[in-house]
C-alpha cells in the first residue's frame, strides 16, 4: 500500500474535502514527493512577502534541495498537509494552494515537540485556509504524540502572530527580529470540523 494512503490513527486528512466559510471547496491530502510539480506550481504563486513570511527569506526561488527537504515527509516525524482547489464539477485543480506541516524535534529523551510551518498562495489568503490546514496538521499531531507546537515567526507577521495568540500560543524567546512561541496542542480541544464536506 502506498505509505501516503495507508491508514493511521484517526483522524486523518486523507482527501477530505472542506467548505471555506465563504463556500470555496478544498481538498486536503497529505503532501510527499509525488506531489512536486504541483507544490512547485504553488509556490511559484506565492508573493515575495508570502515567501519572505514563510521562509525568512526573499527566496527568489525554491531550491531544489530545500524542495527535496519539504517533500521528504513521512507521516510521523514530518507531515504536511496540502490543500487544492475543488471546481465546481468537483474536479480537484492540480496547484497546490496552500500547506500546513509539523517538524518533529528531538529535545533529550522527548519527541513530543514540533515545529508547524504554513502557507496559503495569496489570492486565498485571510479565508480561512490556514486556520483549516492548521487545525487539521494539530489534529494530526495530537493523535500521533506530539504536545507542544513550538513556532517561530516574524514580528511583522501579524497575521500569523494573531493565529498563535489565539491558539493560547506563549511567547517564551525573542530572537530579533523572530518570536518564538510554544502553544500546548496536548491541552487544545479537539473540534470536530464543521465544515468537512465528504471525501
Ligand atoms: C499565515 C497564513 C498561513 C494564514 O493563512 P490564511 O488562510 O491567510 O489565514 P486564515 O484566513 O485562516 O485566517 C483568517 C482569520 O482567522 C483568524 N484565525 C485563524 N486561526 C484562528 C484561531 N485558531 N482562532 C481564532 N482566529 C483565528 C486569523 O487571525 C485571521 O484573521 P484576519 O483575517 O483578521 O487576519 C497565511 O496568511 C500565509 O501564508 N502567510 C504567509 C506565510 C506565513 O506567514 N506563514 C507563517 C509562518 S511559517
């Protein structure tokens, strides 16, 4: 069985498809190295700020090797979960249009913390796209181990600075001009998605 449709713990985003409050259909999946082409239309989407929010970095260009790293996902240790566009015919677009994924870290004998990352291509922006990957990539840490999300983000990005907040997320360091924040997802309630649409 290919690793990307086997079945975990639930629940899992495997193709399930979602409505954004404002009625745009998506489909999440888990994103892995089959998906390059699409990943790579997304990203060649995204503004300069989207990339410079993301990355901490103008990047110009996604290196192929750091594409290798971002793809290299294993549902364990690395997830990701991309979103795309359903059409009206329920065809699914190929672009990927946005992705949430976790890093987990290694701090002394504890696995139980990891890094989330996001983005959504900005003509999608400020819809709820994020807000649903990032839950559904919480979810899915949560039933496999993980407690804590530990997040870094730039100053100026309000937007995400906004999510953290209101995800309990403390701020514990400042590394100038980046914030760290530690948001307990072990004690975060696990929502049933409201706005899950079938598979
Ligand atoms: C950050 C990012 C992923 C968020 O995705 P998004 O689709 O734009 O965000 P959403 O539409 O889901 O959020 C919509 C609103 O809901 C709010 N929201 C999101 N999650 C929330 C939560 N759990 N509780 C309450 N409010 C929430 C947000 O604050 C936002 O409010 P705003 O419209 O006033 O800004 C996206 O903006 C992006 O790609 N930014 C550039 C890259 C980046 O900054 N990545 C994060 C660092 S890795």
């Amino acid at each position: 069985m290919d690793a990307r449709t086997a079945t975990r713990a639930p629940p899992t985003p495997v193709q399930t498809i979602h409505a954004l409050p404002d009625g745009t259909r998506v489909q999440l999946s888990f994103l892995g190295s089959d998906d390059r082409d699409d990943f790579m239309a997304g990203f060649a989407s995204l503004s300069r700020r989207t990339r410079y929010l993301r990355f901490f970095t103008a990047m110009a260009e996604l290196p192929a090797a750091v594409a290798d790293r971002l793809l290299d996902t294993d549902l364990d240790n690395h997830v990701a979960i991309a979103a795309r566009l359903v059409g009206r015919d329920g065809r699914i677009e190929p672009m990927i249009v946005g992705v949430a994924r976790y890093h987990r870290r290694q701090c002394g004998n504890r696995n139980a913390v990891a890094e989330p990352a996001a983005a959504v291509v900005d003509a999608l922006q400020g819809r709820g796209l994020g807000r649903l990957l990032l839950r559904a990539i919480a979810r899915y840490a949560r039933a496999h181990g993980v407690e804590q999300f530990r997040a870094y983000a730039l100053a100026d990005n309000q937007r995400i600075r906004k999510i953290l907040r209101a995800s309990n997320g403390v701020l514990v360091d400042t590394d100038w001009p980046v914030l760290v924040y530690d948001v307990d997802i072990a004690a975060s309630r696990s929502k049933p998605e409201k706005n899950s649409v079938g598979r």
